[in-house]
C-alpha cells in the first residue's frame, strides 16, 4: 500500500500550480531553496519555446513546514503562473465578461480531442489546459522534496539525455562523471560532441516547423536491496517506477536495465552473475543488465530507467485536423510550444524516479518521524549484514 500520497492541480494558464504532498516524517530539514535548482533545470533546454523566458519558477512552501522542519502533515507547494497576466477575461475560476474564442481544431497526438470527447467540452482549451506538461513544474517541487528525504539515506537520483531524434551520445559506465557532466549541459547530455550534434539537429528542425523526440536514461544509486515486493503485481519496483515514468507527457516507451535489447540475446548473455564482494560481506554482481531489479525487488545495484518521449505534437506546420464546430477539414490548432523538450523531460524523469523510490522507502521501513524512519533502516542494515552467517 503506498506510504507517500501527492497530488497536483492547475492549468497551464491559470493563476498557479498547486502540489500537494503527505507521507514525509517530520523532522526533515526542508526550505524551499532546497527545491529551486531542480525546477531551474527543468525550465532549461536548446529547443524550449518562449514560455521558459516568461516564467520563473519557484516553489512556495504554504503549509506542512514550520521554521524549516517538516511536521508530518501534508505539505502544500505554489507555483505562480507569471503568464496568467496574459491571459485575463480567458482563464480564471470567475465567469468571463464574453465568451472567449473557443479552440476547435484538435491536434494530433496531443488529449484535445479524446479528452473533448471524454468529458464533452466543445472548447479544446478546457482539456489542453491541464493536459499541459506545464503540470509537471508541481511533480518536480514533490520530487524536490522526495530527494532530501532520499538524501537521508545516501540515496541518489540524477537523469541524462542519450538521444536525441537519430543522435545518440557514447555510453559510460563512470556514473559520477556522468551525473556532473549532464548537471552542467544545457542539453542534459554528457556528451559534449553528441550534444553539438543534438543542438544542431534541433536547429534544422525548428527551421523545418517540425519537431523531435528522443531518450533519457534515468539512475538511482545506493538504493538498498529490498524495495518493492514479489509477492503481488501492484508492489513490484521495476512496475511502480514504469508507470510512473510513463505518466509523464509524451513518454511512448520505458525500458528496465537492458531493456528491450535483452530480448535479442540468449540467457547466459542477460543474467548478471552473483558473486561477494571484496569483503565478503554482501552479495554483489559484476554487470547490471538487470537495471538493479529483479523479481520486482531493489537488488542493490543502481536501478537504471530508460524512457522514450515522443516529438512534441504542437507544429508550426500543422496536420490535417477537423474542426470540431464544422466538421469541416481544417489544419490542426496551434500552441506557442518547444521545439525539443527531452532534456527537461528527463528533470521530471529524476522525480517521478524520486518520488518512487521514497515511496518504497517509507513502505519498508516506515516511520512517523525521520528519527524512527532512520533507526528501522539502520536494523535492516545490521540484518543484511549478519544474513547466512
């Protein structure tokens, strides 16, 4: 049963984002500058559209935190809409003085039109809105906080770009550099000559009125082994942290460890040897194709995520669209969009990965205050230690 229970709410240009998070023991160390840097690199990217150069994106701790402590009650997060200025008399709780003009030409590969449907709305904006990915600003902040919880317990999560449409960066196994490198890369890539490659692609696409697409990888490191269950389908890591990256806008596709690649190559080539390590003392393997899951499980490997994001499905040069009014043909709607947004996708990657994984944290070990939730880890520690001997 989950542990950790958030939500968000707000439009895309409506007066703000709201998160809602609850679950955090009390006694974390919390301030909203914590959050900052994580929403500041979500907002970053070659290929963003001019909405990144309105906004500044800040979390706003309204409740659960007091003098910089969490309490253990539900913590209430704000994130102002800067461009809701723009857009008096169209969006807002209050009735509008006059109808403002309705968008009726649905785009394809975006929920105008099934969500229209869906919950019958003859205005398209009443579905785009919220089906913005503006909306992952909130799951980013609740992430934020997931990674000081995490933090508690050496545990790290960090996401980097590796492709970018058909341009793909060089695999490296050292991931504190990689992790460094992707920090400081406007692209997110680690790969400085794969990254010159991916901005000019998204150059000459953005020239073309099109768009693209690509993957990001997302690692977490020092995750103890025991999270998640294989006992029931609905506890199971790797399918808990699928869903929760598939959940994110325009992801197509999540692979665990090696993927969909293992399925090309026999056993002997998938499974990753145990052995102890140099101390005797834990169990360990010497390769990682399994993505540091297995049945389901945390196997203390670094879990390795991979998703796949579609190209954004807003283009200067439209698609064949219909007019819901009419039913007439007509060229899909256009939204101020990006050109390119995988590198800050991967951002809301790393805390959908967080906000996972501190859920399974507080499953295992529990814990109403981070004192109690710490002293539940450290015996399970002791016990894998003393484990067969």
């Amino acid at each position: 049963m989950s542990r950790l229970k958030w939500s968000t709410a707000g439009e895309s240009h409506g007066p703000e984002i709201l998160a809602l998070v609850e679950g955090i023991p009390a006694g974390l160390s919390l301030r909203e500058g914590d959050l900052l840097a994580d929403l500041v690199r979500r907002q970053r990217g070659y290929g963003r559209g001019g909405r990144m150069k309105i906004e500044s994106d800040r979390a706003e701790i309204v409740a659960g935190v007091r003098g910089g402590t969490t309490l253990g009650s539900p913590i209430a997060m704000r994130i102002v809409n800067r461009d809701f200025a723009s857009w008096a008399g169209k969006m807002g709780a209050e009735p509008f003085a006059s109808p403002p003009e309705p968008m009726v030409r649905p785009r394809p590969g975006h929920a105008d039109l099934a969500g229209a449907l869906k919950y019958d709305r003859r205005d398209l904006r009443d579905v785009l809105e919220r089906a913005s990915a503006r909306e992952t600003a909130a799951r980013v902040a609740v992430g934020g906080v997931c990674r000081k919880l995490l933090a508690e317990f050496g545990i790290d999560v960090f996401a980097h770009v590796i492709r970018i449409g058909r341009i793909e960066a060089e695999a490296s196994s050292d991931f504190l550099a990689t992790m460094g490198r992707a920090r400081a890369s406007e692209m997110a890539c680690a790969d400085p000559v794969a990254e010159a490659r991916m901005r000019d692609a998204i150059l000459s696409t953005s020239h073309a009125g099109d768009t693209l697409g690509g993957v990001f990888e997302v690692i977490a490191t020092n995750v103890p082994v025991g999270l998640g269950s294989h006992v029931s389908w609905d506890r199971k890591l790797d399918g808990r942290l699928a869903q929760a990256l598939m959940s994110i806008p325009a992801i197509k596709g999540v692979e665990i460890g090696a993927g969909f690649h293992a399925a090309t190559l026999p056993g002997s080539q998938v499974h990753d040897p145990i052995s102890l390590d140099p101390s005797g003392t834990s169990f360990t393997r010497a390769s990682n194709r399994a993505g540091g899951m297995e049945g389901g499980v945390s196997n203390g490997m670094p879990i390795v995520c991979r998703a796949a994001m579609k190209p954004i499905a807003t283009l200067r040069k439209p698609l064949d669209s219909v007019d819901i009014r009419t039913r007439a043909p007509a060229p899909a709607g256009f939204e101020r969009s990006d050109i390119c947004a995988v590198p800050s996708a991967s951002v809301v990657g790393e805390a959908m990965v967080l906000v996972t994984l501190a859920d399974a944290m507080l499953e295992k070990f529990g814990g109403d205050s981070l004192v109690e939730m710490s002293r539940n880890h450290r015996g399970y520690l002791e016990q894998l230690a003393s484990f067969g001997g």
